[in-house]
C-alpha cells in the first residue's frame, strides 16, 4: 500500500494557512478583549521603570594629588579654617565662594522646580563654579576629572535629603555629568564603599575639622561682638583677615598625631600600636598647645582694636534654619550687615549648638529604644543574661555619647579660654530641650527640631537679647512647625519681640522694612533701658566715655566688665560697671586724702 506525504495532497497546506491564521485572529480579539475589560476594571497592566540611583564614579585614594576637594556653605571664617585642616591632612581643597543672586538664577534654570532657597544658592553656586573653570580653559572631561565636591545630606521632614539628587540633576543639565558629589550624611557616615577611599573619614579627619568649625565658630562671634563698637571703622575687618590667615596657617602645618621610631617598631610587634596611636592623638588633641598658642596671639591682635561700649545697641539674636542663620550673603538677604548698618548688634549662631543637639537627640534615641531588642527578638523579661546584656549594651551607649558632649563642650571652652574668654559658650542642651518641649516636641527631628523655639525663649527669657530673628527659606518644613509653635511662645512671654523671615533669591526690600519695624521697637527697649540705669547710677555716657578714655583698659574688647541680672545690652552693663568703679576710686581718693 502505498502512501502519499501530507505536504503533496491537494489544497491540504492552504487549509493549514487557513486555520492558523483563524486561531491567530481569535487569539489576537481574545486579547484585545481581555484588555479592554481589564481597563474598565481598573485592572490594567502597565510597563514599570523603576528608578536606580546613578552608579557614582569613586573618588580612590590615589586621585588624591590629582583632584580637589570642594567645599562651601559656611561663613568664610570656617571655610578658611576648614582649607586648612584639610590641606594639613593632605588633600587638595577649595572652598567656593559665598553665593550670590546669580547662583540663585543658575539653580532655578538648571534645577528641578518648588526646591527651597538653600538648595538652589548651593546648587546653582556650584555650577557657576564649574563654568568658570571652563571659562578659565579647562574642558568639561578635566574637570570633571580634577573636582569633587563634598557635601552634607540628611534624611528628615524636608528637601534636605534631595540635595544630592539637586546637585546631580542641575550638574547634567549645566553638561558635567558624571561629576562626583560625596554626600557625608548626618546619620551614616560617608557614602562611600572602596576600602582606599579619597576621601578618608578616620579620627584625624575628625579632629581636624572639628578644630576648624570650634574657632570658627568663637572668631566669628568675637567679631561681630567688637564690630559694632570699633572706634576707627574699619579696624575689626583688617585685623580679623590678619588673624585668619594666622589661624590658617597654624591648622595647616598642624599634623596628626603618630607613633614612630623605637616605640612605634616595638609596639607593633606586640600588636598594641593601633590603640596607643588612637590613645595618644585623643590625648594630644585635649592637651596639646599648637592651636591655643596661636589663638593667643590672635587674642592680642584683635584686643587691639579700640571700642566704645557706650554705643546704645539692641542686641538681636539670629536663630532659624541651619543655612539660612548661618551665611553671609544674598541667600538672608546680607542680614547681619543690615543689622549692624541699622544700629544693632548681633548675635551669631554657632555650628557647634547644632552639633550638641545632634548628640543630644541620639542619647534621646538610644533611652527611647532602650528594651525594643528584647521585643524585636521576643526574649521573656525574665531571661536575665539576655535582659542584662541589652541593658548594658544601652548604658555604654549612653557613655560613648556623653563622653563625647564633655570632650566636645570642653575643647570649645578651652578656645574660649585662649581667645580671651569674650566668645558666648554653648547652650546647655537639657535646658534647652526644658524650655522647648511644651512648645514643640523634642523628639520630632529634622532641620533644628525643637531648638528654634527653645532658642527664642532661652534668650529672650534670660535678658540676653532685646529681639529674636528667625531666618529661614521660604517653605520649609521644619522652620514651618516652628513658626506655628511660636505663636503660643509669643502669647505667654508677652514682652518678647520675635521676627520670623522666609528668605529667597529676591524680596530684600520687603524683609529689610519689615526687620526695621521690629528693629525699631527693640531700639526702644534698649533706649528705655540705658536711660533707667543712668537715672539708678546717677552717671551720664558723657561722664562715663570720658572715664574710659582715662583708663584706656575699658576701650580694649577682652575687658570684663560682667553681665547683670535684668539688663541685656553692652552699654547698660558696661555704665553700671564704670559707675561702680568710679565711686570706688572716689572712695579710694577720700581714703588717701
């Protein structure tokens, strides 16, 4: 029997054509079908592209002599201290400059939109930066190569945490993609990974800067203390650029601490040589004299100046967002010019109060979860070893953190102490946190928390300031919450004058009008209150500058004259200490005669 292949039998392959396409046709209406009706549903599938961070190109060790750390953000004072301590370790660094009004333009046009006032003076100051780099001749590729800036990131209640992403958006837009941004965050240390990382966040890192920002943060006081008072104008900004470039160079040629020669060799063999290097560079850090010796010398110059304290002055404290209290420039509409131009004295706010908040709110966090282990592990309360153990690891914690607020508060006091005792020491943090707490919770974080709050009531409640000025960008969320709690702080201490202002890239005309007007009743105050205490003493300003210039000691800025119970301003305090001196060489004369 003979059979015929299915392929050669008339009309068979075309019937197979002719059904497959049949079932492709049913299966493609089936399909569309099923869409349809999962689009009514409300069931439809989409496509999605997750997002995947940009990889970041490293920045490794052997880069280091090649490329340059960047840096800014902070008063020039700091920045120039912080140039220092980082080339003293030997990195290349620059800081750049304080932002301006075109920095601002630049982050709008090459950033995302709704960011707040510090993101985009900070970002759109970077890529002004970049630019002229490339104005100077520098292609895209080298500097891309030869830079890396260095930044803080957070996570938190606010735009904060998105700077990184900010500073990469507007850098690719500007055409520097793959520029490196080093984020060193508040909680987590440096996102970095390599094992040879450029960058190095070890205990000399650490003790460099933190000798930065600490006199960074007393020179800048002392300045704005002596300015207001100067007698020849002028004399308080030459001698600070004089001084600065002296605490420059001291931090500069500052090295870290290291075990060498036979010491070094013989505790090396014995395994011991990491822990006595760290032992000896926290011992040389609280008892060395390198720093304190040039901040002596610095004392000298700047006790040079001739002042006046019987200017009447309202003193103005500056309080608000971390950024925004902190510059000098467009990005709070130039705020403590305008203030001392407008008659007033400033007080500054110190980087190092945010530090001791930071480790006040982790000791805060480490008793709030003290226990959560065990439940986490669902250990019975009963088991003892396991109970004593999470209590104990709780309690070293607890140590480590206020081992670290003591070493901190006393290496700020004795800088203090070398630059003549002037500079304000720092606030204490539980009381800080006493006062603030009915207002503002002390465990919501972010920007500043609770401080803002506690900071206006601190100063205005211990008669260390006639008025309080919160600067903060506009729409942010922390300094948002604060300004609502504020209004019940105001209500109860009814004699507080409290400004806040929002600060952008434009708007300098409405702010400064609306801080004289609050200016203005403060100028009062102080006015009311040196004219009480003549009426009290019995002296007159004339009688008391003509003292002075008879004792050329009390023109001099490190002159103690002591701060009173109930009077706030310089002139008050130093009219009833002249006045109590010269009643007692009154009596002194009497006695001799």
């Amino acid at each position: 029997m003979s059979t015929v292949p299915f392929n050669e039998i008339p009309g068979a392959t075309t019937g197979l054509v002719q059904i497959s396409s049949r079932e492709e046709t049913i299966r493609h209406r089936l399909e569309e079908e099923r869409r349809r009706l999962e689009k009514e549903a409300g069931l439809e599938q989409r496509q999605v592209n997750h997002f995947h961070k940009p990889i970041e190109n490293p920045f490794v060790k052997s880069q280091r002599d090649s490329t340059t750390i960047l840096f800014g953000g902070l008063t020039w004072k700091h920045e120039k201290l912080v140039h220092g301590a980082l080339e003293s370790l030997g990195y290349k660094s620059e800081s750049l400059p304080v932002p301006d009004k075109r920095a601002f333009q630049l982050g709008k046009e090459y950033g995302n939109n709704g960011q707040c006032n510090p993101t985009y003076f900070t970002v759109g100051n970077l890529v002004q930066f970049v630019q002229r780099l490339e104005e100077r001749g520098l292609s895209k590729q080298e500097i891309i190569d030869r830079y890396v800036f260095f930044t803080a990131g957070a996570c938190g209640p606010c735009r904060f945490g998105m700077y990184e992403a900010e500073y990469r958006l507007a850098l690719r837009n500007a055409g520097f993609d793959g520029f490196r941004v080093l984020l060193f965050q508040q909680e987590g240390g440096l996102n970095q990974a390599q094992l040879e990382a450029g960058l190095e966040l070890n205990l000399d890192f650490f003790l460099a800067i933190l000798n930065a920002l600490n006199t960074g943060d007393i020179i800048n006081d002392i300045a704005y203390q002596i300015r207001p008072f100067e007698i020849n104008p002028g004399d308080t900004d030459r001698v600070l650029e004089e001084c600065m470039d002296l605490l420059q160079e001291a931090l500069r040629e500052r090295r870290p601490w290291t075990v060498n020669g036979k010491l070094g060799a013989y505790l090396k063999r014995g395994g011991l040589h990491a822990t006595a290097e760290y032992l000896g560079k926290f011992l040389n850090q609280l008892y060395s004299d390198e720093l304190t010796k040039a901040l002596r010398e610095v004392r000298d110059r700047l006790n040079s100046i001739a002042v006046d304290r019987t200017r009447v002055k309202p003193m103005v404290k500056i309080t608000g967002e971390f950024w925004a209290q902190t510059t000098e420039g467009d990005g709070n509409f130039n705020m403590f010019r305008f203030l001392e131009k407008e008659g007033a004295q400033v007080i500054v706010e110190p980087i190092g109060t945010w530090i001791c908040y930071l480790m006040h709110q982790a000791k805060q966090e480490t008793r709030d979860k003290r226990g959560l282990d065990l439940v986490a592990s669902g250990v019975s309360k009963w088991n003892i070893p396991k109970v004593f153990k999470s209590h104990l690891s709780t309690q070293q914690k607890l140590a480590l953190l206020t081992v670290a607020e003591t070493v901190f508060k006393r290496e700020y006091n004795r800088l203090i102490e070398a630059l003549g005792d002037l500079a304000h020491h720092l606030c204490d943090q539980y009381e800080l946190q006493r006062l603030g707490h009915p207002y503002y919770n002390s465990r919501a974080s972010g920007g500043e928390g609770h401080l803002e709050v506690a900071k206006n009531i601190y100063y205005s409640h211990k008669d260390l300031c006639h008025m309080v000025l919160s600067l903060k960008p506009f729409g942010c969320m922390p300094s948002t919450q604060s300004d609502g709690a504020q209004s019940a702080v105001v209500a109860h201490y009814k004699d507080m004058i409290f400004l806040p202002v929002e600060t952008s890239g434009e708007g300098d005309v409405n702010a400064h009008s609306r801080v004289q007007m609050a200016l203005g009743e403060a100028k009062v105050r102080a006015k009311n209150e040196i004219k009480s205490i003549q009426d009290e003493t019995g002296v007159t300003l004339e009688d008391v500058r003509e003292f002075a210039a008879e004792h050329p000691e009390m023109q001099r800025p490190l002159y103690q004259y002591g701060h009173r119970k109930g009077v706030i301003g310089v002139a008050a305090n130093f009219v009833l200490h002249a006045a109590e001196r010269m009643k007692a060489e009154r009596r002194a004369m009497v006695m001799v005669n």
